[in-house]
C-alpha cells in the first residue's frame, strides 16, 4: 500500500469519525504519538505503541460531550510522509465547548503509520 493510499484511508475513516478503526487498520503495532512540548506528559501526551495510542484516543473520546464541527483536509504527500489539516469543534466534559485546528503529520513505512505528531496551539 502507497503513502497515498493510506493517507485516503486515513482521511475517509476520519471524515467518518472511525479513528479507532483507522488506527487499528493503518497503524503499525510500535507507532508512537507526539504531541506539541506543552502536552508532551499529560493523560494525552506522547505514547509509543499502538494499545497505548488506543487508550489515550478512547481517554479524549470519554471527554467529548458532543462534536458540532468535524472536518479533515485532502492529504498532502511527500514520499514516506503526509500531512492533513483537522478541525473539530466540540463540547468537552469538563472544559465546554472547543474549538480545535491542528496539522497532523504522518510517517509510513512498510504500508503502515509508524508515526503520527500533532501541531496546535494551547488555548
């Protein structure tokens, strides 16, 4: 599988809102997450493997009251890498609603993410 092909699974299991089927499907077993510095050790923080990518995206949907906005970007491919442009726009448990825009980068290496890092500013 291409970079770009698993660039499009990616964004049309997003557009869906199947992350975790996207994640189980596309990533590979010791991908690792990096968040930006400020974020780094929280509960959703950098983790390394795929369970612990699991787990802290089931932590951030246990917080999500309800998602009024969710929208991902046509995917921009450079050989091994690719990056999208996510906006959701959600009430949170306990922080209301949120209006959140981020650039994810991806790594693929033998057919799978091996790699994800996010880019967004705290507010």
């Amino acid at each position: 599988m291409s970079t770009a092909t698993v660039a499009k699974r990616l964004v049309a299991l997003c557009r869906e809102g199947k992350y975790e089927e996207a994640q189980r499907e596309l990533y590979a077993k010791d991908a690792i997450s990096i968040e930006p510095q400020e974020m780094a050790n929280g509960p959703l923080g950098n983790v390394k493997g795929l369970k612990a990518i699991l787990e802290k995206g089931h932590h951030f949907q246990e917080n999500v009251e309800k998602i009024h906005t969710s929208e991902v970007s046509e995917p921009v491919i450079a050989d091994g890498w690719f990056s999208v442009a996510m906006h959701l726009d959600a009430t949170m448990k306990e922080r209301g609603r949120q209006d959140m825009r981020e650039i994810c980068v991806y790594h693929v290496r033998n057919d799978k993410i091996v790699q994800e890092q996010f880019f967004y500013d705290l507010h």
